[in-house]
C-alpha cells in the first residue's frame, strides 16, 4: 500500500467514524446473510406447498426479500466505496 492510503487506513482506524462504519458494514452483512437464508426457506416453502394461493404468497414475500437484499447489497457497496 502507498504512504497515503496507509496513513487514511490508520486514521479511520483510530477514529471513531471509521469504527462506526465497520461496526454497520458488519451489521449490514449479517442482515443479508439472514435475508439469504430467508429467501431459500420461501423458496423451499414454495415448492413444497400445494395451495396455490399460500404459493403466490410465498411469491410475493420472495419478491419483496430479494428486492430488500438487492437494496442492501447497493448499500453495503455503497459504504465500501465510501
């Protein structure tokens, strides 16, 4: 690593800010791992469920999971370049 990019490492390391952006760069993975495992339970609920209406509800609850990871995934690359 150049002297530069060091020295701004060590800064956000020693402050309080950067500790506060690694503490929610960490919260944020966690919560997308839990969305993950969410999105396969409905996926594994959907399949196995034989009432067409409880299907299309597992559906939409899918959508609106994925779209959530999406969002989170946007924000955490967002944070990373920050």
């Amino acid at each position: 690593m150049k002297r530069k990019k060091l020295l701004k490492t060590l800064t956000e390391f020693l402050d309080g800010e950067g500790r506060k952006k690694r503490r929610h760069q960490a919260e944020l993975r966690e919560l997308l791992n839990k969305l993950k495992e969410k999105d396969t339970q409905l996926q594994e609920k959907m399949r196995t469920e034989k009432n067409k209406q409880k299907q299309e509800r597992f559906g939409k609850e899918l959508e609106i999971v994925r779209a959530q990871h999406a969002k989170g995934m946007e924000a955490l690359r967002n944070l990373e370049t920050s």
